[in-house]
C-alpha cells in the first residue's frame, strides 16, 4: 500500500558532498509540517536511488511517499541533473517508475531558493533598505557561495514560475576606474572577467583580494575566502577590509542590475553562504547605495526592498512551496 492517500512527500537538498532528506505532508499548506531532516553524505551512497532507499527505509514507517521534490547543485535539463561534484546522477524520470512515486521533479538549487520567497516572514530576514515592494510583482533573490546563483519568481494570474539563470557569467561591471584596474588586472589572469569569478563567489572573493593586492602593491599572505572575511571584520589586515568593501559594492551594483532586467518591483533578496556571515558589514557598506545608483531609474529601485535572508533550511520551505503549488 502506498501513502498517495495520506499526500506524503519526499523533499531533497542535494549537494556535491552532503544530501538532506525530508518528508512533509501536502496538505498542511505551509512548511510548518516538514518532518526532521535526513543528512547523508553522498560519498556513503553509490547512487542516489540507494539513498532515497535508505532514508525511506528508516523515515517512512514502511509507507510510500506518493511524490519526491529534489533541489539539486547543478543543472536540470529535462528533469535529468548529472552531478559535477560527485558521481550521482539525478533523474526524476528513471527515480519515478524505480522508487514507486506518483511524480519526481528535479529542480536548480537556487530555482527552490526563489520559490521559498513568498512564505520567507520577517524573523527570516534582514532589511537592507527599500520600501516594502509591490505585491504580485517579480522577487529576485542573488546568491553568492561557491558560485553566484540568481534566480527570480514570477507571478501572473496565479501562477508561479520560477526563472533560472545562468547570470554569474555575465561580465562583471565596473563603477569607478578602481574598479577598472582592479577588473583590468583580473583579465590578465582569467580572460573572461565573470561576476562570479571575478568577485561574487567564494572564488571570486579570493580573486578580489589577490587583484586589489596587485593593484596596491601590498604584500599579503594566501587567503580563502573565510580568512578574508575573518581578516576583514578583525580589522587586521587593510586589504582583506578593502575587498570585503568592494565586494558589497559590487553586489549592489549587480543586484542592481538584475533588478531592473527583471523589473523584480517585489523585492530583491540576498541569500548563498557568504553574506550572512557578516550582516552588520553589509547593512554599513555601500551595497544599497550602489543599488540604488542607476541614473534616472533611481527612484525605481529606491523603492524596491532588499533583504538578506538569513533563515537555515529556506530551501525546504521552497520544496514544500513547489510542492504544494504543484500537486501532480
């Protein structure tokens, strides 16, 4: 016997390392009802239908979910997202008929991010100004982490779709000749200068600090991005300060951009593994300014809020918005 009656389903986060596994009721209309969540290291699994087995198998009291809502960290082409950080491959037609369930959907990581929007209250989030945004109208949310991931929901006559991008590989912009010879001295090394390598990523946070060392001519010691970061917020080293002040700038700027591509009047959402980390900083720097600094479209974007969502697990709360939103 199946659970297609109780409406049980299986949600999924799954990265190149770890994989969190849920199962929350479709009918409870919020994220409220999502059941513990499951952490399996991928490395333990040869493939990813032996860990929805096994987590099944200890979770589920021996009934079937009906459905399965995956959040992957890749690509999704035709349902289907071939993993480049470990050996799984994630296809919700093969899981579909193999694992029994009604339904799979495979979505992007940061597509689920962006469905989690609406149902984000204001203990989950940091204002980083703006005006409360129009209802209705498109929500943006930006990511840096170990990539720079952008993705923005759409809401017309009661649907909702989610847009996923690929916008970490447009070109990075510059503002002021500083940032000139800081992208300048980038180009020598990386060709293509993406906003995601060259500033907005784990990577491109390095990529930054290594640029404005070279372009100061300052000696400084071979950080990741944490160290920067932790360097930055101690005060003890002046370029690691430097970059982390240009980092925020540059979001604004980009966040910026994308605002008015996507005429996203709801609002603009940060959220990825860097930003959290020091709200504070960012809240003082002049990220919102250069948000706001679009020539005659400023008063547009002065209205449009922008948050740091700072709530762990959003991404089940988007599964389950997904989830709930589409019940085949």
């Amino acid at each position: 016997m199946t659970i297609g009656k109780t409406g049980q389903i299986l949600l999924a986060d799954i990265g190149g390392t770890n994989a969190r596994f849920a199962l929350s009721r479709s009918d409870s209309g919020n994220g409220d009802q999502t059941g513990p969540i499951d952490y399996v290291k991928v490395a333990d699994f040869p493939t990813v239908r032996e860990a929805i087995t096994d987590v099944l198998a200890r979770r589920s009291e021996g009934k079937q979910p009906a459905r399965a809502v995956l959040a992957v960290a890749g690509p999704v082409t035709n349902n289907r997202c071939v993993m480049t950080n470990s050996p799984w491959v994630i296809d919700g037609n093969e899981l579909q008929p193999a694992l029994g369930f009604d339904s799979v959907h495979v979505l992007n990581d940061f597509e689920v991010v962006a469905w989690s929007l609406p149902a984000l209250q204001p203990a989950d989030l940091i204002s980083l100004g703006g005006q409360d945004g129009l209802p209705g109208e498109p929500l943006l949310v930006v990511g840096p982490g170990t990539g720079f991931g952008v993705s923005c929901l759409v809401e017309r006559h009661g649907a909702r779709l989610a847009v996923v991008t690929e916008a970490g590989h447009a070109t990075l912009p510059a503002e002021n000749e500083r940032e000139e010879h800081v992208i300048a001295c980038l180009r020598k090394r990386l060709g293509h200068v993406s906003i995601e390598r060259g500033a907005l990523s784990g990577s491109g946070l390095q990529s930054l600090y290594e640029a404005l060392a070279e372009v100061d001519g300052a000696q400084v010691p071979h950080r990741d991005a944490a160290a920067i970061t932790k360097a930055a917020l101690e005060g003890s080293c002046p370029v690691s300060r430097a970059t982390l002040e240009m980092f925020c700038a540059i979001l604004g700027s980009v966040a910026g951009n994308l605002a008015v591509t996507f005429g996203a009047r709801g609002g603009v959402y940060i959220a990825g593994g860097i930003a959290p980390r020091f709200p504070d900083f960012l809240a003082a720097s002049a990220f919102r300014a250069r948000f706001e600094a679009k020539g005659r479209f400023q008063d547009y974007l002065r209205n449009i809020p922008t948050r740091l969502v700072t709530k762990p697990d959003a991404s089940f709360l988007g599964l389950k918005m997904f989830a709930d939103h589409n019940p085949d």
